[in-house]
C-alpha cells in the first residue's frame, strides 16, 4: 500500500491518491485511474512522453528497482540517468530519480511524482487558500532581518508547541501519538537551524507580536485543546499537526503576499514551498491513515 503524491505545474495543486501495490500496476495507470494529466503516448516505454520524478518520502527505505532494458535505454538517451545511477539501482537497490511512468511500478512506499505535462497549457500557480491571497494581518515585512527574525520565532514556537503536545499524549497514555508530535518537534528545530544558518549575524531576537492575526485566524494555541483529549486518535493527531503546518505556511504565504521588498518575497517564496512539502507529507499520512479506517477488519461482537 502506498501514498502517491502528484505534483505539476499543470496542475492547481498536488493530488494525493493512495494505491495498493500491485493492484494497478504502473504511477501511469494509477494517474490515468485518478485523472492525473501525465501526457503518454505509446505507454510501452518507448517514446519517453511519460517521463516523471519520483521523489522517495523515506529515502532509506529500499525495495528491488525493476529497470527494464527499454527503459534504461531510453533513459540514457533522454540524458535523464547515469551509468552509476543504474549500477546503483541494480546494485545496491537506490532508485534513480527519473523514471518512465508507463514502466515505473507501485511499491509499498510513499512518494512524490513530479512531472512537466502539456507544456502547450498554461501553468497553474502553485495553490494558495483565499486567506493567503487576502490576508492584510496588520504586519508587513519589508526587511530580511525583519523576516528571518520572525521566521525563527515561528519555527521555535512550532517546536515547543510540538513538545507540549507530546508531553500531553505521553501524560494520558497516549504513546503512539506522543512520538508522533515529538518527531514533529525534532522537524521544526531541523528548520528552526536551517533558518539561523541563513539569517548569518542577523540579529534574531524579533518576536511575532502577542496581538498578531494568523493568516487562517487560528493562533498557535488554537489546536493544544483539541490534542489535549486523552481519547485522541492517530488521525486526530495527524490532523493537528497539519493545522499546525499549514499556519505556518499560511504565514509565509501573507508575507510573500504582502511584502514589497523582492528579497524578502523570494526569500518567504522559499519557506513556502519548504512548508508546502511538509502539509504535503502529512496530508499522505491521512490519506493512508483513512483508507486503513475505512477498510478495518470489523471486530467480532
């Protein structure tokens, strides 16, 4: 079983669908089965139209890679794999990063399926919720030390907010869940690192004001209650800690938004995308963690 997330430029924004291994085969026929717009054409890996990257969520997993001779072939001639990529894949089981959708099988692992598409259709821009495109919150950075100040404050908040979570799960037995929040927190300490390697001498000591408006009008707080019930569940946790994510790409979101400095809008442009991946992993684990409910064993009476 497996999360297949679809990303393009044609496409407003990213589809996750989840498939059973095997069940349907190639991310082609899983695409055609979903209505995802991969172009193909001979769908026999000879024309090389249904070229895609295939990005692996758990990068340590490894399962045997199933190159074909016509594919690497083609591969090779599209100038998309290297003769080490190849010796890596059959090898030491390393998959390489661009496959042939018509020839690329469904594994029991989460991925992420890049592709070009029509390029006679126009790009989407990338997904962004109404409260993004209109939010006006008050604040408007126009600085970069204004912006990596606030960011680490956001990401050091998100970390601690994460903790408190997990010590709340931990505290009524929870422990599953517990982990969960407190590989959470670990994540964003990881950005929160990244964000003052960044910001250099920048002085980081920017707080987001006490009466600031979130994007999405849900404040930091807003999700603690709800994960404090000790009858929570897997998919209510996950779904907390998506909120929690998408505030802070709703964030970033209003300040590349509203900015009118191009630094500081590229530099937000970058945080968005870096949070946009983050909703994208959890809104897989959903995904999967749905399907697994709705198709639960029924427990005997």
């Amino acid at each position: 079983m497996a999360n297949i997330t679809f990303s393009s430029p044609v496409m407003a924004r990213d589809v996750t669908v989840y498939a059973v291994a095997g069940d349907r085969g190639t991310i082609l026929a899983v695409a055609k089965a979903h209505k995802i717009p991969i172009p193909f054409d001979c769908q026999d890996g000879e024309c090389g139209s249904c070229l895609v990257k295939v990005e692996h969520f758990n990068p340590l997993a490894k399962s045997a890679v199933a190159l074909t001779e016509k594919e690497k072939e083609l591969l090779k001639q599209l100038g998309k794999i290297t003769k080490e990529e190849i010796e890596n894949a059959e090898v030491n089981d390393v998959p390489p990063p661009y496959r042939l959708a018509c020839q690329c099988f469904v594994r029991h692992e989460d991925i992420l399926v890049s592709f070009e598409g029509d390029k006679t259709l126009p790009a989407q821009r990338p997904h962004v919720t109404s409260v993004a495109r209109t939010y006006k919150g008050g604040m408007e950075i126009n600085a970069l030390d204004e912006f990596f100040g606030y960011a680490a404050k956001v990401e050091e908040d998100a970390a601690q907010h994460y903790d408190d979570l997990a010590a709340s799960m931990a505290k009524v037995g929870n422990a599953e869940v517990a982990k969960l929040f407190k590989q959470l927190a670990d994540f964003s300490r990881l950005h929160l690192a990244e964000v003052k390697a960044r910001a250099g001498s920048i002085d980081l000591s920017k707080h987001v004001p006490p009466d600031y408006a979130w994007p999405n009008h849900a404040s930091p707080e807003a999700s603690a209650d709800w994960a404090g019930d000790s009858a929570i569940t897997r998919l209510g946790a996950l779904k907390v800690a998506l909120q929690g994510e998408r505030r802070g790409y709703e964030f970033y979101g209003a300040v590349e938004a509203t900015t009118k400095n191009p630094e500081v809008a590229a530099a937000a442009r970058e945080f968005v995308k870096e949070e946009a991946d983050h909703v994208k992993i959890l809104e897989a684990w959903i995904t999967q963690e749905e399907w697994a409910i709705r198709h639960a064993a029924p427990q005997p009476a």
